[in-house]
C-alpha cells in the first residue's frame, strides 16, 4: 500500500486544482485532507464534492472520484496496519468503481495513474470475489468480478477467462442466464486465444456449465452435446500438458473428477433420448470394428453400456485392460462397477425371510466382491486410490472374511492419510 499512497502524493504534488465555487473546493480539501493523512476528513469532502457532481469541471470530477478511490483504500490500509476493523464495507469495491467513475470522467490526463491503480486492485479483487462467490454472496461476487474483467479487458495484457466464468456463475445463481451464458461463452473464446501454461481441468466446467443452459432451452439438446464435445477436447488437451515431471496426485484427482462429470452429463443426455442413446450404441459399435484396441473408445463404450446393461459393459472394460494394461482407468472403473453390483445386492436382500434366496444373493455378493477386489488392487499398484476406493476395499474384505485383508487395506489408508 506505500505504492498507493505514493502515488496519491505525487498526484497531489503534480495536480492542478482548480478552487472557483464550493464543491471544486471541497475537492482541493478533500485532496489536502488526504495528503496529511487524515482520511476521514478527506471522504468528508470529497463526498460533499461529489454528491454535486454535476457542479464540478470535467477535470476536478475526475480528481474527485480518483481521490476518493485513494481515501476509501488508504483509509482501509491503515486499519489493517492498526488491527482495527475496516472503516469501510468492500473498500476494494468501491474504490474500483471510483476509479471507473474517475476514467469516465477523465479528459485523458489521468489515464496513466487511472490504470496503474488499477491494476494494483487487481489480485485483492479477484480474491474478494472468490471469497463471495464461495460464500454463495452471489450478488457481491457478480460485482467484483465485474471489476476485475473491466481491468483484466482495460489493462490487462491479457483478458482472465476463469474471471468470465466466475461472474457466469454468479449470473446463473442471480437466474440472468442469458448474462451467464455469454460469460461463459467468452471465457471459452479468452481461454482459446490464451490457452493456459500449467494444466488445469477447470476449463472442462465452462463448457460443462454451457451445456447445462443449453439443455433446460427448447431444442437445445444438439448445442449442449456439442458444448460437452468441445469441454472434452478441452481437457483432452489440458491433460496432454502433464508430463513425467510434472504430476500430482491431486491434480489428477481433479482430471479424473472433471472427466467423470462430463461423461456423466453426456450420458444422462444420452439416457433421457432414446433415439440418440441408440446412435451413440452404433456408433461406437461401428468404430470399434475398425479399431478393436482403440482404449479411450473401449472405455467410452463401456461407460455407455454400464448405464442401462452392466453385464454388456463387463467383457467391453475387460477388452480395455487387455488392450492396454497398463492404464488404469479401466480396472478402476470395473471395480467399482461390480463393487456397486454387489453392494446394490446386499442392500436389497439383506432383509430377505426367504432363507434360499439370502444364500445365493450372498453367493452371488461373495463373486462380485471377489472380482472387485484385484482390480482395485491393480489400479492401486498403477495410481494411489482414493479413501472412498480404500473403504470399499475394506468392507468387500470384511464381507469376504479376509481379515489379514482388512488390516493390511486400513494400514494403507492410514499412510495416505499421513504421507
């Protein structure tokens, strides 16, 4: 904050301020008020000055509303510094909307100082808006992030896309769709012309949130499946960016959920039109004619088939792990398949008087599990499972009876946990 109020000083020092009439001199008092410190008595007037803002010159309107923005800050800083509570309500706010008001205003001699001030309220608010936008304050988010784009589109080298899709959410909370669907829109449009360094999924719910919209408009059924083709090329191509010397378990967590939710959005779509779910069946079926190894189509085709016919979907996964044994994803996915079969099982019978049905439900239980349980094993040995995997590992060896098993899988979890 030095930087503020540094340049607030240089700004005084330099600034010509005209004193003819009341409110251009509140204007020069306000400006003094600051200049001395004395931040309260410097809003005292430089409110005073704006509340007739129509009397004031073009110039000492501008000065009016920067200075003010430096006050409201500056007042701000120095109760943080004293460890009192904060004079003003989103002091970043409304200093961002003064200097707004301060580059409407100005004639062109301030646009310098304007855009360095800021561009130094950039990350506080960014962080505001995260903070609102977490905190469900949908309304407060929707303004910081209306700051933040204004800056990153004004001052910025470059627009920041997750900026557009974070007022997007906002937007679709407050129920403006049509406002959230052209942020979410442009944050597609500024991530393609600036894709991102690092690898990151979040891309992948742009499209996601896009093609939610999509599917509650009449006939949009078409543009949302093509939203969710275009949010899996996307983290296609953010996941190409991962390299042996640059993986993460949590950043593989999160691929791995950003891909789950697409798929699973794509296939609910599919499930609720029959005529489509039918002619994404032939289509996989007639790519895998022509490419019987192709692993990411076995795994679609699977997923595809798990929704409406486990049993079809169980040689499809089987058919992936042969065709390329060492990725994990299909022995994970199968596991978890008959994991859920078996427990589906248990929780429908378990109650059952009929004592021969109990005991072939528990036999046909016992398999499932049996199944599951190496498969899981296999994608553990090819990427650490997760705590839910390590609970089902834990029950299904419980069930099973394997109690040498069951320490052995809680030992491993308790290591996760305590890396």
């Amino acid at each position: 904050m030095k930087q503020f109020l540094f340049v607030a000083c240089c700004l005084v020092i330099a600034g010509n301020t005209p004193v003819n009439g009341q409110p251009n001199q509140k204007v020069a008092s306000g400006i003094a008020a600051l200049k001395s410190g004395d931040y309260p008595s410097a809003l005292v007037e430089l409110n005073d000055a704006l509340s007739a803002a129509a009397l004031l010159t073009t110039e000492d309107a501008s000065q009016a509303y920067f200075y003010r923005g430096m006050a409201i800050i500056s007042a701000h800083q120095e109760a943080l510094r004293l460890r009192r509570p904060p004079p003003i309500a989103d002091a970043f706010l409304r200093t961002c909307q003064d200097l707004a008001a301060a580059s409407a205003a100005d004639d062109g001699s301030w646009t310098e100082e304007i855009s360095q001030l800021r561009k130094e309220l950039y990350r506080p608010l960014l962080s505001e808006g995260i903070r609102a936008l977490n905190g469900h304050d949908f309304q407060r988010a929707r303004d910081y992030m209306d700051c933040v784009v204004s800056i990153s589109t004004s001052t910025m080298d470059n627009a920041y896309w997750p900026a557009y899709d974070m007022r997007g959410q906002a937007r679709l909370a407050l129920q403006d769709t049509l406002g959230a669907m052209d942020d979410l829109r442009r944050a597609t449009e500024v991530y393609q012309s600036n894709p991102n360094v690092m690898p990151d999924p979040l891309i992948t719910y742009v499209y996601y949130r896009i093609a939610r919209l999509h599917r509650m408009s009449v006939g949009g059924i078409d543009l949302a499946i093509e939203a969710v083709a275009s949010g899996k090329a996307a983290l296609a191509a953010e996941r190409a960016k991962m390299s042996d010397d640059f993986t993460e378990q949590r950043l593989e967590e999160r691929f791995s959920r950003a891909k789950t939710d697409i798929e699973k959005l794509e296939l609910d779509m599919l499930l609720n039109d029959p005529e489509r779910y039918a002619l994404a069946e032939r289509e996989f079926s007639e790519a895998l004619v022509q490419n019987p190894d192709d692993y990411e189509l076995l795994l679609g085709f699977a997923s595809l088939l798990e929704a409406t016919d486990r049993k079809r979907a169980i040689p499809v996964y089987e058919q992936a792990i042969r065709a390329d044994p060492d990725r994990r994803t299909a022995y994970f996915n199968l596991a978890v398949m008959l994991f859920n079969d078996g427990a589906e099982l248990f929780t429908a019978l378990k109650d059952e008087p009929d004592l021969t049905l109990r005991r072939s439900a528990q036999e046909l239980i016992g398999s499932r599990f049996a199944a599951a349980v190496p498969l899981f094993e296999k994608a553990h040995t090819l990427e650490r499972l997760n705590e839910d995997a390590l609970d089902a590992l834990i029950q299904m060896a419980t069930y099973l009876k394997r109690d040498k098993d069951v320490q052995r899988y809680k030992d491993i979890k308790l290591r996760a946990s305590n890396p």
